[in-house]
C-alpha cells in the first residue's frame, strides 16, 4: 500500500519574547525555539519525510523580524525532498501584508494555505493536501468542511489551526468538533493551536492529533514535548512522538513542615533528576509550603545558591513560620519585642501577607545578614 513519510509540528511560536523571564533567560530560550525549529528541520533529513506539516503559530506575531523569517526560509530551502505545508494560525494569521503572502520569498518546496479550506494535489506523494489558513487572529467559523472531493484515490491529509471543542461550545479560534472531524473524509488532520500533546486520536475514519508545542512557552507548559512523526497509508496512521525539548518547566512543590534545610533542598534535587534533561537546563517554580521554623526557613538567596546548578529557578515562599520567642536572654529583648508587636498586627490583619513576610525577614535580620532585593515572584539564575 501506498504510504507517505509525514512529520507533523505546530505551535513553536519563534520569536515569542518570554516577556515574564529576565531578559537574559528569555534570550536562551528565544534560541531554544530556534533549535527546535532546526532539530525539525535535521528530523526531516535524517527521518527522510516527505512531507512537513506545520499547523499554525510558527511565528509568535504577525510580522516577525526579518533576520527570523530569514533563517525560517533557508532552512526550509535546505530540504528540497521534504515538502513543506504551512497553515497560519491565530498568532501568524495571513493578515493582508503578511509574510506568507509574498510568495516570492518562499522556497518552491513550501506551500502556505493563506485562506480558507482548500487543497492542492501532490501526486508524487500520492497525496491531496488540505488545509486552511487564519487571515484573522480570530477565526469564529469553521473552516473544515466536508468536501466530495475527498473521494479520491489519494491520501486526503489536511493541516490547520484549529480549536477541539465539545459539541455545542463556541471558540473565536476555528473551532472543530469530532463530529466535524469524522465527516471530514480525511485520512489524517494535523491540528495546532493546543499546546498539551494529544495523543493520536481517530474520529470514525480519521486520526488526528495535537502534537503541542515542541519547547513549553511558560509554567504551564510542563513535561516532556516535540513533534509526530511517521507514516501515513490509507486506514493505517503509524506516528510517534519524537521528544525534543532542550528544556523543561517544571512545578515543584514542597510541604516543609518537619524537614531541615538541607532536606528541602534534597527533595528538589531527587525531582529534578526524574526529569529527562539535565538539572542545568530546567526552569523550576519551586513553591513551599507547610511551617517552618527560622533554621529551616529558606530564604531567595539560599535557595538560589544551593540550586545554582538549575539553569533558572522561581521561589515562591507560602510557608508559615513558627515563631519562638527569646527565653535565653530573658524576655525583654529587641528581638522579642519585635516578635510581640509583628504579632499583633498580623492578629489585626490577618489576611495582610505583607505582614507575615515582614516577620520573616525580620527573624532572618536578626540570624544573618539580609540581602533581600524584592517580592517571591522574582527568580535567580544560575
Ligand atoms: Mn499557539
């Protein structure tokens, strides 16, 4: 039987700005993307896939930089065998003076779907390519149709951004049912637009999948993540996952009730090592939780220093500190006095946090010197 070799990517969303990492973080995973882009590319080499299917957001914004368009375009260049179909999603849409509507600046071997559902056959491949294209960064009709030119002897494989929703929801991002999907007549959907990796699904007839975004854009953007890859035949869909993230975000959380210092920074190391990728190349949110006492209290620069081997780490500090008042050096000391009046604000306000940290950073004033240089939100780098 006739079989096709696809690679299916969506949602790498080069040029995206990280704007909630500090800037030299941002810049690394700027270049992150752009890895991910190029291992896609090498995949396509080594792999020998005849057709790359990039479903939307490829781009972060609508006009990206021309150095990033640039090097998107010769590395596309760089694999005349692969043919290559781009369908714009919401943050890429074809709008009016888009880069994908200069036709010129794209290598022969890429086709953009810069409108609405339609198809071109590439009978080399043994395949009728459907796709669509946003114009818009909001497309609030679906653009997957049922077409009788699905009948034919080809292999019908479409591409495009779209938005998986329950039967009767709405969505301003191409929304498409599995209903919708079923009767859509196509051997194999490539969707965008979801960043969480879909397994490979089927609707009657049709398989379909999200494969994600290939690195995480945020917290939110946990575990393991890259492309499908595999072949396609009539009635037979034989993809896998290929993982190619240089990097992971990854949520820790800790209840430090009981442990000693060291023991916390254990426990975030013991995860950290059940992640594929080094330690050295994770972004980690480590949240704490539970009591504390002032000696198992760990502070932003602790914890930056005994993790200075994570390429970058967020602490976000919600244990509450059991207070032990001076009883050494009798009771009237600045110390306990400082204890006794925090004490009584906080029973006021009680719902005032800035009140309880106030009363941390104060014991640790009193323990060590303090070099605090602003909220828990703010991260360190290694
Ligand atoms: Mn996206």
């Amino acid at each position: 039987m006739e079989s096709v070799s696809i690679l299916h990517c969506a949602d790498l969303h080069l040029g995206a700005p990280f704007s909630g990492l500090p800037s030299n973080i941002a810049a690394e995973r700027a270049n992150d993307l752009r890895r991910a882009f190029l291992k896609i590319i090498e995949l396509c080499k080594t792999e020998k896939i005849q057709l790359l299917l990039i479903a939307g957001d490829l781009f972060d914004s609508l006009h990206p930089p021309d150095a990033l368009t640039d090097m998107v375009r010769n590395a596309l260049a760089s694999i005349p065998g692969t043919f290559i179909a781009i369908a714009p999603g919401n943050h890429d849409a074809a709008v009016f003076d888009s880069l994908y509507r200069y036709h010129d600046g794209w290598p022969r071997n890429v086709y953009v779907f810069t409108g609405g559902f339609s198809y071109l056959d590439i009978p080399v491949l043994n395949v009728r390519l459907w796709g669509a294209g946003f114009t818009n960064i909001y497309q609030d009709k679906p653009m997957l149709a049922e077409s009788r030119y699905t009948d034919t002897p080809l292999l019908n494989i479409c591409v495009m951004h779209a938005d998986l929703i329950q039967p009767g929801g709405v969505s301003q991002y191409n929304p498409v049912t599995e209903e919708m999907i079923e009767k859509s007549g196509m051997d194999y959907l490539a969707l965008g637009h979801i960043h969480k990796r879909s397994e490979i699904r089927r609707a009657g007839a049709v398989y379909f999948s999200y494969p994600g975004s290939p690195e995480g854009l945020g917290f939110d953007e946990r575990g393991e993540r890259g492309v499908y890859l595999g072949e396609i035949s009539r009635g037979v869909c034989e993809l896998r996952f290929y993982a190619l993230n240089r990097r992971t975000f990854m949520d820790i959380g800790v209840d430090t009730t009981g442990l000693q210092r060291q023991e916390i920074i254990t426990r975030i190391h013991d995860e950290l090592r059940a992640d594929k990728v080094r330690s050295a190349d994770n972004l980690i949110r480590v949240t704490l939780t539970g009591t504390v006492t002032e000696e198992s209290s760990i502070s932003p620069e602790y914890a930056a220093a005994a993790l200075s081997d994570v390429f970058y780490m967020v602490l976000s500090d919600q244990t509450v500190m059991d207070v032990q008042p001076d009883t050494i050096r009798g009771d009237f000391t600045l110390r306990n006095i400082f204890i006794k009046k925090m004490q009584e604000r906080i029973n006021q306000n009680p719902s005032d946090e800035s009140l309880k940290l106030a009363m941390k950073l104060g014991l640790r004033a009193f323990n060590e010197k303090v070099g605090y240089t602003g909220s828990d939100s703010r991260g360190s780098l290694a």
